[in-house]
C-alpha cells in the first residue's frame, strides 16, 4: 500500500533541513532500516532509514532541497508494488505534484562553491533566480567519467557534502567531476565512476618540458567562503552564549606524571584493542568530578537549575565543516577503554557527517582540548545549553617543586569557562580542586 514519507524533525526546534541525497533511486526496492535518503541539519548529515521494506514510487523532491519538517518528500509502496497511474495516486495521498510547494520553492544551497562568483539572480529585477525541478529527480543514471556528459554551466559548482568529503579524501578538485544531478550537481555516484574510471585506466605521459610554459594567471586579492549550514549555526549558539551567559574562568596547573604513566601501563594491557589517550583520561575524570561536585552538573533553565542524575561529557570534535560535540553518555559508569573507543568512534563519524541528532544533545559540561596543537593554556566559550566548559591544554616539561628540591616535571593547564547563573565561584573551585586530585593520583579513575 502506497504510503507518503516525510521530512523528519532530525534536529530540535528545526523548521527545515535540506534533503542532501537520495540514496535509492525511482522504482528501487530497499530492505528495513535502509538509508533512503541523507538529510543536512545545522550539525550533521542525517540518514533517514526505511521503517519497513519498500520500493520507492516517487520522489517529490530534488537533491539539494530545502524542505520543511513534515512536508511530502517521496511517495514509497510494499516490495513489488507498481502503479500503473501515478498522477491519480499522488491526487489520492494528497500530494499531487503541481500542488506540491516543496517542488516550486526548490533552491540550491552554495555549500562551500569552489570559486567566488556572484549570487544567481534576475539582472532586471536582483530576485534570485528559480528554476524548474526536474521531472524525476531522484532517478539514477549511469555517472559520465571526465571529459563525457552534458557540459556543467560556467560559475559555481553545486555538490552534496557527501560527495564534497569522498572527493576531496580521494585529491579530486570538485569542479572536475560532471555531475548528473540537478543542475549538474555532483552526487556520490559521480564521484565513484570518476574514481573506478582512473583506476580503470593507463597513466598519462609525462608532459615534455617547455621553456614556453604559461605563466599561472595571478590570484584574487581574497575569497570568500559562504557560511556551511554548520559554520553559521555555532556562529549564532556561541554569540548567543557569550552575550547571555555570565561567563567566569578559574585556573589551575597539574601533575600529570602518574597520568601519563598510567596510560602507558593501560595501553601497553591494552595491546593495541583501543589506544588511551591523554584527553580521554581526563573526561573520565571530568564524570568522576561530577559525581563528587553534583552542583556543577546543571544546566539553567527559565524556571529552575536543572541537576542532572548522569555524567554525560560532550567532547569537542573539529571537522572540515565546523566544530560539533557529540555526547558520551553517562561516563561515570563507563571503562576508560570504553570512554576511549566511544570518542574515537563518535569523532570519526563527527568527521564524516554521520552522528545522530540524539548524539548531539544533553550533557552539562563540553571537554575542548587544543594539547596537540602545542597550545598550552585558553578559555573556551560555553557551548548553550552547557554550565561550563573544560579548556585542556598540552603536556608541557616545567621545573617543579618536590620534596624541597626543583626538579624536572610535567604539567598540564586546565581552564574552567562557568556560567555563573546556575552555578557560584566556590562551586567551580571545589569541582576544579576534584579534577585536580584525581588526575594527579588516577588510579581512582579505574576505580
């Protein structure tokens, strides 16, 4: 029985996202739970995934969309169903295509164009330009190799991010890939013919040297990079915290001599399953000092301090497009192989695009570490709807004190960022003094 399926509510408070890619073409069957289309969200791409077996009767919009949450974006049937008058059925479901909006309101999204051009619009009127969708969009077609296929119109370059990432991990300038989607956009299966293509094919000769060589045309003055969807939602959560949230630092340095012994032992016991690293140890801690200091594990809401029962850590993760912090729930109770391997699994699919909505949300406290970058000490901003923020910077060599005698040692800066609405300056110093004992003596963290 034919059914219509929805633009799903992926991100919280999210009136639209932009449907990115379908993953099943027109008249393809697909197995439960698979990934019929990828969904782009202010944080990340979005699989959206099959209740239950079907085959896909129509897609009513086009890759590159935006589409409101609950609009009509495919029709789907039970495995080998087939319609013989598929303007009758859409009339039926109450979707027909010519009083579809999604479809007439179709517009491109310019996420990170190759070159600066300038905005498509009428010259007579500056309204942008809309075209028309096209009949079936979603339909695959065998991807042209380089050099076949329809030209691509001069100007910007439209490309999913999923295409955008493959392409550029695999050294391929985008702007040489032919693209077989709307408007030429370049989708995954461009990107792959053009990769089985060259493997498929000889090396090309060596140019023969030239004394007569052209001179590289001289680079623009500047460029400008538009704003990913990603880029400009961190923009306005991170003013927002600034302005709203009292923001307050406290300081501290630590010993980390036991610390980093303790993680060679437990890598060296470990024998290569998962490595430890430094940072994971210390969001071990961070829970460990949540359970001891429960006053800095809150958030500030309209009508309460809210006080949460469990230790979830978000960690920091740079990715090409922006800066996301997936959530490591309740931590307190977790291994530190198992914290480990979580964050290296949550950061790869950070990376890719992949992590879910719910991974995304919760927590109290963010962990950002910028230790490998050699920096030695900073101060974050707090990541809304968090109560603080832990700055981790890099294990440095320092004379220390000890036993009377200076010796050499290592150190690490820690700094707290803390809003001061849910939580006072006695709070943050007690919880600090927590993280400090137990970094300096860990083997309370594998307790």
């Amino acid at each position: 029985m034919a059914r219509v399926l929805r633009m799903p509510g992926v991100s919280a408070n999210a009136t639209e996202a932009v449907l990115a890619e379908w993953l099943v073409a027109e008249s393809a069957e697909f197995a439960a739970t698979d990934a019929l289309a990828t969904v782009e969200t202010d944080k990340a791409l979005v699989d959206v995934e099959a209740e239950a077996a079907g085959v896909v009767l129509k897609a009513l919009v086009a890759a590159g969309s935006q589409v409101e949450v609950g609009a009509p974006i495919a029709v789907l049937g039970a495995v080998g169903e087939r319609v013989d008058d598929l303007a009758a059925l859409l009339r039926e479901l109450g979707v027909a295509e010519e009083s579809a909006p999604v479809i007439a309101e179709r517009r491109d999204v310019p996420d990170q164009p190759v070159e600066r051009t300038e905005p498509d619009v009428d010259p007579g009127s500056g309204a942008p330009v809309v075209e028309p969708a096209p009949e079936s969009p979603a339909a695959a077609s065998p991807a042209p190799v380089a050099g076949t296929g329809p030209a691509r119109p001069s100007g910007r370059v439209f490309a999913s991010p999923l295409a955008r990432k493959i392409a550029r991990d695999a050294g391929l300038a985008i702007e040489e890939i032919p693209g077989t989607g709307p408007r030429h956009r370049v989708l995954r299966r461009d990107v792959d013919a053009l990769l089985a293509s060259r493997r498929a094919a000889p090396p090309a000769p060596a140019p023969a040297p030239t004394s007569a060589a052209p001179r590289p045309a001289p680079s623009a003055a500047f460029e400008d990079v538009p704003h990913t969807r990603l880029r400009r939602a961190v923009a306005e959560r991170l003013a927002t915290s600034k302005r709203e949230a009292p923001h307050f630092y406290v300081r501290t340095t630590v010993r980390v001599e036991r610390l980093l012994a303790l993680r060679a032992e437990l890598n060296d016991a470990l024998d290569g399953e998962v490595k430890v690293s430094v940072n994971d140890l210390v969001v071990k801690a961070v829970a460990l000092a949540h359970e001891r200091v429960p006053d800095l594990n809150v958030t500030w809401t309209d009508d309460a301090v809210r006080r949460w029962h469990a230790a979830d850590i978000a960690v920091a993760v740079a990715t090409d497009r922006g800066l996301v912090t997936p959530v490591l729930r309740d931590v307190g109770h977790r291994s530190v192989s198992s914290v480990a391997s979580t964050v290296r699994e949550l950061a790869g699919r950070a990376r890719e695009g992949r992590l879910r909505q719910e991974e995304l949300e919760g927590g109290s406290i963010t962990v950002t570490n910028l230790g490998m970058y050699g920096v030695e000490e900073f101060a974050a901003i707090i990541n809304p709807p968090h109560a603080a923020i832990l700055a981790v910077g890099a294990v440095r060599e320092e004379p220390v004190v000890r036993d009377g005698s200076v010796v050499p040692g290592s150190v690490m800066s820690l700094t707290l960022s803390v809003d001061h609405r849910p939580v006072d300056g006695v709070v943050a110093a007690r919880w600090l003094a927590e993280l400090t004992g137990l970094l300096e003596r860990p083997v309370r963290l594998l307790a």
